[in-house]
C-alpha cells in the first residue's frame, strides 16, 4: 500500500501537465507565452422581418347597379331595373331571352351572377360570360314539352300535395288566390343577395314594396360582402369587375 500514492499522484498530474505543454507549445517561444481564447463570434440568427398586414380591399358596388344591361333598353336597362322589383319582365314587343321574359333554357343564375359581377362595357364581356364557362351541364338531361308549363316531367317520384295546386286559372284568378312562396322572378336575387335573417320577410313580401327600395340596402350590403369574398379571385381569373376598388 506504499506506492499507492505516488502512482495515484502522478496520473493525476499527467493531464494536467500535457496540457500546459501543448498551451505552451501555442506561443512564440514556448515560454512564458499568453494563450489567448478567442471571444465568441457573435451570433448569426437574423431577427425575421415581420409580413406586411395585407391592405383589405373596400368594394363600391353602386356601379355594378346602375350599369347598363347589354342588349337592353327601358326599365330593364340596368341591373338594378331587372331585379326591382323581382318579377319575371315581358315585352312582348322585342325578342324573347333573359331578362325579358325567359325561355326553360335560359341559364338565369350564370346570366344574372354575371350582370353582377362583371363590367358589362369591358370587352369581352356581357351577360354570357359564365354561361359560357363550361362548368354546367350543356342543356336538360330530359327535353322541355310544348305545352304549358313546358318542363318535363320530374325525376323520382316526388311527393304532391293533395287538394292544391289543380284550381288555379292563371288568367282570371284575382292576386288574393295566390301565396308567395319563394321569390322566383330572378332566382339568384332571394338567393345570393338576401342574407338569411331577411329571406323569409322577403319571400312573404310583395314585389310592389321592392319599389320602394325597402330591400336594396340589404341587396348591396351583401353584393358588397360576395364581392370581399371572391373579388379578387375574379380579378385573378382575368376578369373586369364592376365594382370600383379603393
């Protein structure tokens, strides 16, 4: 147990010895020489720079109202002469199409949505412009009949309800003997333009009060909100709208 230590004594110097040569060994002369540690180099990470915030774009839809219709002339000139008040026009003076009077095959929603949305004057453009776009179904799975009311029979076998329905003589009958269901003059109207809390009082109000402008607020309020949703994206596709930006 003599020579414990000083075998013991010796490993534990021995590091510490080969150390101071090899530091010493960095200097000039290996004497006497400072061993300098380098600072640390300063750091490399780049503080990100923050996303600009996206300006949101403000849409006036009064043009896309008041814009002229192509093809058309008198009450039915602008957009906002079709749809107030909502009743399916006939001037049996001039050719029949969409919006004066409308034939089964007349792509109502794509016309309509298009006279809202786009700039009629921009060439290229006009009431066909979706229409054209080969999305829907090129033309009725079944053919129209030739007597009134010309739509072919339903798919299925759709529930009837007993007991209405039969009496009605369209020619005669007084107003009074008819109930608003749904509005159906252009179907695009109660449907995008109208939010939900006022579709119901819509539908059970007269078209005679749309004349009054009680609805057409409501009707720009949310061609202003469909235009926030997609107006870009039309942009994007090519498109001129008829809405000014700001």
């Amino acid at each position: 147990m003599a020579n414990t230590f000083p075998i013991r004594a010796a490993a534990l110097f021995a590091a510490p010895l080969a150390l101071v040569l090899t530091l010493a060994a960095c200097g000039d002369d290996g004497a006497g020489s400072t061993v300098v540690v380098p600072a640390p180099l300063p750091s490399t990470t780049s503080t990100p720079t923050a996303t600009p915030t996206a300006t949101e774009i403000a849409y006036d839809v009064s043009p896309c109202f008041t814009q002229t219709i192509q093809g058309q002339t008198g009450a039915t000139a602008t957009l906002k002469g079709i749809i107030i008040p909502d009743t399916l026009k006939l001037d049996i003076t001039r050719a029949t199409r969409w919006p004066n009077g409308r034939h089964p095959s007349d792509p109502v929603v794509d016309l309509l949505l298009a006279t809202l949305f786009l700039d009629m004057s921009a060439s290229g453009q006009g009431p066909n412009t979706l229409a054209n776009i080969p999305l829907d179904p090129p033309s009725n799975d079944k053919p129209f009949s030739l007597t009134f009311p010309f739509l072919a029979t339903p798919n299925g076998s759709p529930q009837v309800a007993s007991g209405t329905g039969s009496g009605f003589n369209f020619r005669t009958d007084a107003d009074s003997a008819y109930v608003n269901v749904d509005r159906m003059g252009n179907p695009a109207v109660a449907t995008a333009l109208i939010r939900s809390p006022k579709k119901v009082e819509y539908n059970d109000d007269n078209p005679a009060t749309d004349e009054t402008d009680k609805y057409f607020a409501e009707e720009k309020a949310d061609l202003g909100e469909l235009f926030h949703l997609i107006g870009d994206d039309l942009v994007g596709l090519g498109l001129k709208i008829c809405a000014k930006t700001s």
